[in-house]
C-alpha cells in the first residue's frame, strides 16, 4: 500500500470519500510518523489519543459530504483550542488552555477535520525563523540544522514532513509565505478581513490574517473554502457570500496580465533568486500570460512601515499578559508594580520584550507624530501603489523571500538581517490584500525557493488559478529522505 | 485668612485674598453610564448589585484572541444624548486605545475616543435664581468602563470585580464655562435630568452611574487668560464636588498669593479629610500612547439615523418648561421646579388635567414636597397619588372645603392613601356654606359676646378678627369663611 501520509489533502478527502481508506487509518499513519519525528521539534502539543477517538468516531457514523470528512489536521498554537493548551510559542502561556474554540479552528471541525495537535511557532509569531519560541526551534525537514522559517515554522515543517495533511498558519508579515517558501509547500495569506481573526492569539491586529498551508494548490482552495466565512465576532472580518475556491479552480490564465514590479529586485539579490523569478515569468508567458512591467513606488518603505506599525500593535496587545488573570505569574515581587515587572520579565522572550519596547516608544508622546503617524500614512500611499497597478494587471508576480532557508542561528543576534527576510512579503499585509507562495524552484544547495503572486482585494481565486499554472509547469518538486526519523 | 468667601452661592464666586480677588474657573468631565442591558463591546449584562464577577465575558476579562463588537445601542443612546445636548452628531469617529497597567483594566488598556469623538460641540442652558446661563459642552464620547479594585477585604491583598469592566460610559466634557458652586449644581442637575428625561443614564450617584473629574483653576478678576488647572479625579456626588472646588479654589489661591505657582496635576479628594492631595504630577502624568483600536472600524453614522433618533426624542426639560409657561401659566421658577425632573413633571401634568394648574403647582411644591422630604421619598412612591391631589384640589377650587381644612385632610391623605372624598365625608369636613345655619351660629355667638359687640360698634372695628375665630371655633372651622364674613357684617350693622 502506498503512503497515504504523502497523498495531497485532496486525494485524502476523495480516499475517504469513496471508503478506500478510513479515517481512522489516515490518522494512524499521521501519528506514527509524528511520533518519530521529534527530531523536528514541529508539535508542542499532540492530541494523539483523542485524535484516534475522533477518527473512529468519523468512521462509525461517517458523514462524507463535507470538505473535510474524518480529516486528522495539526493547527499553529496561535488558534486557541477549547480544552487544548495554547502557548503562541510562549512561556507566558505555558499552562493556558482556553475555553473556547477559534472561529477558524470550528470552521474547519464543521467540515468533518478533527485536532492532531499544536504545532509549533516563533513567540506570538515575532520571528522569521521559528527560533524565538519557548519551546525550541523547529528543524526544516529539507536539511538537518536549517530553520523551516516562521513565525509558522512548526506548520511547514509538519506539512512538508507528513506529520499532518494540512495545516493553518497566521501571517503578519509573511509568517505563512515565508515558511511555506523555506519548505517547498503551498501558503496562502488571505485577503485581510476573509479569515475570522476571533480565537486567534493576536500579535498586529490591522496585519493579522489567518491563512492554509497546504501541499498544492488544489489543498489550498480547498481549504480557504473551510476557512473563509463572515464573523460577526470580528468587526473587521468581511461581509459576503461564500465561494466554492476549489470547483473553480482552473489552470486556464490565458490572457491573464501579471506586473513585475521593478523596486522588488534588491540590491545584492541572489543570483539564483533573479533565475527563479525569470523562470517564474517565462512559465506564466508560456502559459498564456501577458507579463509587464510596473511599478510600487513606495516599495522600500514597506519594511520599516511594518517594524513601526506592528510591534506598536502588539506592545498594546500584549500589554493584557500581565499575570493577573491567567497564564505566567511571577512569584517575585513585593506590589502590582513589581509583580507585573517580573512576570513579563520572565514570562516574554526577547524578541517579544525588542517589539513591546519598539512599539511602545513609536506610539509614545512626541514620537507618535515622527514614527506611527508617519508609518500610518506611508502604508495607505502602499496601499495606493497596489490599487493603481491593480488597473493594468491581474496579479503581480515576486520571489516570496530573498533567499532559501538559513542555517539555525546564523541570523539570531542579527535582528536587521532577520527582519529583511519579510521584505517582499510585508507589502501585502501593509495593504491588506492576499498573496500566496508557490514552490517554483531550488537554490544551488537544492532548497526549495517559492514564488509569491500577489492579488487584489478578495480576488482569491484568480491568485489559486495563476498559482495553479505554475505549480503544474513548474519542475520543483518535493522529494524528502525522512533523515529525521528515529 | 484666605480665602474668605464672597457670594460663594452666586453667579459670582470670587475669593477675597489679602492682596486680590479672584474669579474661579471651573469645568466638568462628567461620566455618565450609559443605559443598556449589555456592556459597550460584549454581551454581558449591566445589572447593578450582581455578586462579584457573575457578569464578566471573555472579552470584559481580554482572554487571548478576544475581540471587541460595538454595541449599537450604545451608540444610538450617545446620539440622544448628544442631540439632548444640542450638539453636533460626528457621522465619523474613531475608537482609541489608552494604554496603562492596573490590575482592574484587563486589556491593558481602555477603549476611548480620543481625537474623534462621536459628538462635538453643544450646549446646555441652566437656570439659575439670577436668570439663564449657557454652559458649552466642548464634546462626548463613549468608553469602556475599568473593573473595581476592592482594597479593604484583605489586608495583604487587592480583590478585583469586573462586573464593571466594559460597562459603556458617555464622557461628557463642559468648557470651562462654571463660575459657582450653585452653577456646578446646577450644570449637574440638568445633565442628569436631560440624561433621565432621554433615558440614556438614569444618573444615579450612589451606584456611580455618574461621576464627574473636576478641573479647576483661579485668575484674577479681571484677568482674561485662564490660570493653570488641577484635576480633581473622580467625584462622585454634587456636594462632595462643591467640597472639593471650595477647597481647591483656595488653596490655589494661597499659592499664588504666597508667590507660587500652581503645578498642573491631578488630585485626589478625601472626603473624610475635606481635602485634595497630588495623586501625580504632570511629570508623571502617564503617557497613554493613544492610537487607533485596530480591533475597530471606524464608527460611521448614516445621517438618517440620526434624523430617526432626533424625530423621536421625547419633549425635554427645557421644551417642557416653555409649555407648562405658556399652557398652564406658571412662573418660570415654578415650571423650572416641575420640570427638573420628568418623574414631577409627570405628577404635575396628572394632577393639572383634573384640576386648577395654578392650585396644582403650589400644592406639589408646597405641601407634597415637605411630605416627601420628610419621608425621604421619591415622587413616585408619594403616598397621595396625583388622581388624590386633582380632586382635593377640586374641593377646595369649589369652595367645598376651606384651605385649612384641605390641609388637614392632606395629612390623612399623607397617612392612609385614601382619597380626599372619603376622609372629608367619614370626618365631615365639609365646609359649611348653609347662609341660615351660619347665621344661626353667628346670632348665638353675638348674643353671647354683648360687650364686644358693643366695643366694635363704638368703632374698635380690629375686634372682627374675634368673631371671625368664635365661628371657626364654633364650626369646628368648616365655616365658609367668605359667607361668615358677609353675615357677621351684616348682623354687626343691624
């Protein structure tokens, strides 16, 4: 019997459709491969027995026209989970387990899916590299001692090690395209507003967008259709009607216009990063497409927009982690000062202590005018470069990072250097419209490299069906030795 | 000493230093709960006097991944109140963040509108002894109420109630337009009765639903540019406010006279103590990193309901008080006090339609206000209803009853809650208004009085009064008093 753990989402679904397979049996071939891949460090918490109970549940009363019956999925540790514990990567949260369930994590229950576990993710997703949790780094499956990315790094790396057949990741700033980049899988960043923030452990709000992380284009339509839906418990999730992504899937781009932006090639790029990119445009034109040229004037301002506009988000979001009514409390401390010093002393990592202090000083008085205000103005004339283009192209094509997956460590005193890891990326949360990444291709040491179409507001679809044409024409393909298995 | 007060209760309330005399500049920040059953972004109900944390959603106590949703119904109820107000209804505004720490704020921070309120510019008219003043309301806006530290449960540590947490509240701003402590009172007291009249805040001190922050500030007379303020935080009855200025007002006086300066700050008053004391400094004043909630669209309006809400506004005090001039000709003192409050405003109307409205309004200012004060009762749990009063009222417009009497049938009234008729028939309270059988009486009393008689005849004519009184007496006081008086006359001449 072929390893059903390597089968597409979709080719699950249709085996467990048509009772080739059971749900029970997909689960247990899921947590046989979790459980002899610690080496990863991609879990920090697995629901494995309860898992099983729910397959077998499925499998007793199978209810089989949903979009995903009797499917086992692992979730980033940014979705809270009712009765399941929920960390963002952080001691603060090490023995928090809410009481409620995430409007995407029910949506996706409502389809037939059931929890396999939590996966591992950088501290309330402030990393590029997943190196910033509390719970250890995550190993990219392609290379021992390679980062899988972040802040999703635990997802893409238990995506593309068969640990779960899909996952859901969170991007701020690329923490879904990045990893899915670094790991040779499928993410998509939705259009903000499409994917109910409620339940989701909030690092920026304005940025914040949950988003599936899949192994091919066709899981990822799939997948939005589970997720996407109105909110009435999130003022700025958006009003309308659902949309079947995957029965209107088609790799038909024909006379489709994509915009190459020329303030996207960096200075010092890679070599291999420009190949990609070309190859990327040369696939689309073969497949029909008219490539031209555009340009997002005020690109280069993008990334230090975002390191304003977002640790000022979350120094106010986490300012509610402070020991008095759950998660970390410090022992130390004689008053309420000196026990919310020490609690969020201890309790925060330094990544997250760099942000709070970042956002805190851009907001505070007589700097709010120089930095948030100024970050505030520069992303709507980001947002207006997209509009304007948005009349001449369908999408734009860009690489999805500047460079392959690095070696765990090489960037972690180097907080500049890390950050620029999310340059192409940031641009579309800035502007709040939806990108994915695709695998299109491999830098010389034969790390996946993907490449990032970036869409206008909720036009989805368009962007599945452009990625779908490169994914099909495209000669990356993942072909993993388990080298982590024990 | 300083601070020897002149006219504190006037329009003027100027303090007498030993060098000048200086005006005080006051201005309220009034903070009114608003009415509703459920909390400013979250379901949870408002009900006053619930055990401790019975009422707390995971929104009100900021779990992870909780989100705020606004209530419209708070909206809707600062629009009445902004449009009772004559204010400008922003069809724009934003929700802010005010960042700080307590133990009592779980988001770790309050939503606030800070640069663009929901409401602007208006102003509210007070009627004071000495004629109208116009006080300006530089803006409202709605916020989320904090939680309640309780201190004094345990000696080592602080309790935390959030029933209170999210609760929405209406921040009402005055210009610095208060001059007195009467037009403190009074700038209260008509907030609260537009407020109660548009039941957008039922402006209950005791449970807190209204609170105000003091800021005040002394010039000298004359001087145009105001004087650097304080801050007086949270206050939260008429008469401890008016402690505080008084108190506050002087000793800013002394400084200055002294030669000091005033540190703007905020203060504390302690009402055991009848004193404010620096709560913080402007060098400590906390920076609140206000931004934009980016949980929170902006809050947009439709025009059109606003154009709803104001077509349905009910008749408010100061509409009320030109009508009850113009319709029952009242005084404007009188239909001042009437309407001051709907609830009087409400007896007043029941008892006028039934009965004299001139009559009306002596006897509920007069007689039902002193039963009410002395029995420490709202008006509607007044012991004599407003149908008992109409008719009592009716007898004595008749003349059935004299004044005197209908004040003692008053007092049963006061006591049992029965209606007038009853008592004035059970006891016979009639007035006696039979011309023979009066002049019987009167014959009698003549007959036994010879010697006065006498001395009125001989021009002592003040001995009237005398006879008067022996019919009262006679009568046991339920005489006509006008028909006694045409027949004493007329058997004195004879």
């Amino acid at each position: 019997m072929t390893d059903i753990t390597k089968k597409s989402l979709t080719q699950i679904v249709k085996a467990i459709k048509n009772k080739e397979v059971s749900s029970t049996e997909v689960t247990s071939a899921f947590i046989k491969n979790i459980e002899k891949s610690k080496k990863l460090n991609a879990f920090i918490t697995t629901c494995l027995d309860q898992a099983l109970k729910k397959a077998k549940e499925f499998d007793k009363k199978q209810k089989l026209n949903l979009l995903l019956p009797g499917i086992p999925i692992a979730v980033k540790d940014l979705f809270c989970t009712k009765g399941v514990k929920t960390t963002a990567g952080s001691k603060m949260l090490e023995n928090f387990i809410p009481t409620y369930e995430s409007t995407i994590t029910e949506n996706l229950w409502s389809e037939g899916a059931f929890l396999l576990g939590k996966l591992n993710c950088d501290e309330y997703a402030m990393g590029s590299s997943n190196e910033t949790s509390f719970y250890g780094n995550v190993v990219n499956p392609i290379e021992d001692k390679y980062v899988p990315g972040g802040s999703s790094g635990g997802s893409a790396s238990a995506l593309a090690a068969d640990l779960t057949p899909t996952t859901i990741g969170t991007d701020t700033g690329g923490s879904i395209r990045q990893p899915a980049s670094f790991t040779g899988t499928v993410g998509l960043k939705p259009t903000y507003g499409l994917c109910s923030r409620w339940g989701i452990v909030a690092f920026a709000s304005s940025l914040d967008q949950a988003g599936p992380m899949t192994k091919t284009v066709e899981d990822c339509a799939l997948m939005l259709e589970s997720m996407a839906a109105f909110d009435k418990k999130d003022s700025t999730s958006i009003k309308k009607n659902k949309e079947n992504y995957s029965k209107n899937l088609k790799d038909g781009i024909k006379g489709l216009k994509i915009g190459i932006p020329k303030e996207y090639r960096v200075e010092n790029m890679p070599k291999e990063i420009d190949n990609l990119w070309e190859n990327g445009k040369k696939i689309l034109k073969d497949a029909g497409a008219k490539i031209i040229d555009i340009s997002l004037s005020h690109t280069k301002y993008a990334l230090p927009t975002y390191y304003i506009v977002a640790p000022a988000e979350a120094s106010s979001n986490l300012a509610r982690y402070d020991g008095v009514k759950y998660g970390y409390r410090s022992t130390k401390g004689s008053n309420l000062i000196e026990m919310y010093e020490n609690t969020r002393s201890e309790g925060f990592g330094d990544e997250v202590k760099r942000r709070i202090l970042i956002g805190t000083y851009v907001l505070s008085s007589g700097y709010y005018d120089a930095y948030y205000l100024k970050a505030q103005k520069v992303r709507k004339l980001i947002k207006e470069d997209f509009d304007r283009s948005f009349k001449d192209v369908d999408a734009i094509l860009t690489p999805s990072t500047p460079s392959a997956a690095f070696k765990i460590g090489e960037k972690k005193d180097d907080p500049i250097s890390m950050y620029l890891n999310d340059i192409f990326t940031v641009p579309a949360n800035l502007a709040g419209i939806p990108a994915i990444s695709v695998p299109s291709g491999r830098d010389k040491k034969g790390f996946p490299l993907g490449l990032q179409l970036i869409g206008k507001t909720l036009d989805e679809q368009k962007l599945l069906n452009i990625a779908l044409a490169i994914e099909k024409r495209s000669v990356f393909k993942q072909s993993l030795k388990k080298w982590w298995e024990n | 000493m300083v601070g020897k007060l002149m006219n504190k209760n006037d329009s003027k309330y100027i303090i007498k230093g030993n060098k000048n005399k200086w005006e005080v500049v006051i201005g309220l920040e009034v903070h009114a709960q608003v009415i509703s059953n459920s909390k400013l972004f979250s379901g949870s109900s408002t009900k006053f006097g619930a055990n401790p944390n019975t009422q707390v959603s995971l929104v009100d106590s900021a779990f992870p991944g909780m989100l705020p949703v606004i209530n419209n119904y708070c909206v809707e109820q600062a629009i009445k109140t902004g449009l009772g107000l004559n204010a400008k209804i922003n069809l724009h505004s934003v929700f802010d963040r005010k960042n700080y720490f307590y133990a009592d704020l779980p988001q770790g921070y309050q939503i606030s509108q800070y640069k663009n309120p929901i409401v602007g510019e208006g102003k509210v008219v007070l009627d004071l002894p000495n004629g109208s003043k116009t006080v300006g309301i530089e803006r409202l806006h709605l916020e989320q109420d904090a939680g309640k530290s309780i201190h004094d449960i345990d000696p080592n540590n602080t309790y935390v109630d959030l029933n209170r947490s999210g609760i929405a509240l209406m921040e009402i701003v005055s210009k610095p337009d208060l001059r007195s402590l009467d037009e403190v009172n009074a700038y209260v007291k008509k907030l609260r009765s537009i407020m109660r009249y548009l039941g957008t805040c039922d402006g209950n001190m005791q449970e807190g639903s209204l609170r105000a922050d003091v800021n005040v500030s002394v010039r000298k007379l004359g001087e145009k540019n105001l004087g650097t303020r304080c801050e007086i935080k949270n206050v939260n009855s008429i008469k401890f406010m008016q402690m505080a200025i008084d108190y506050e007002a002087k000793r800013q006086v002394k400084l200055l006279e002294d030669g000091k300066s005033i540190d703007q700050e905020t203060r504390l008053f302690d009402t055991k103590k009848n004193e404010t004391r620096s709560m913080r400094s402007k060098e400590d004043a906390h920076d609140y990193r206000y931004f934009p909630d980016p949980d929170l669209l902006p809050l947009k309006i439709d025009k059109d309901l606003i154009d709803d809400i104001r077509k349905k506004l009910p008749e408010l005090p100061d509409q009320k008080k030109d009508r009850f001039i113009k319709e029952y000709a009242l005084t404007p003192y009188e239909a001042n006090v009437l309407v001051s409050e709907k609830e009087i405003s409400d007896f007043y109307e029941d008892v006028a339609k039934s009965s004299d409205k001139k009559l009306a309004a002596t006897w509920i200012m007069g007689d039902l206000f002193a039963l009410l004060n002395n029995k420490d009762l709202s008006i509607t749990k007044s012991p004599v209803s407003a149908k008992n009063l109409g008719e009592l009222i009716k007898y004595i417009k008749s003349g059935e009853i004299s004044g005197r009497i209908a004040k003692e049938v008053f007092e049963h009234m006061a006591q049992s809650g029965e209606n007038p008729k009853k008592i004035i028939e059970s006891k016979g309270l009639k007035q006696q208004s039979d011309p023979k059988e009066l002049e019987r009486i009167i014959k009698g009393i003549l007959e036994k009085n010879k010697t006065n008689v006498e001395k009125y005849k001989s021009g002592k004519e003040k001995i009237f009064g005398f006879f008067v009184g022996e019919v009262m007496k006679m009568s046991k006081g339920k005489a006509n008093p006008q028909l006694v008086n045409e027949i004493l006359k007329k058997l004195l001449k004879g």
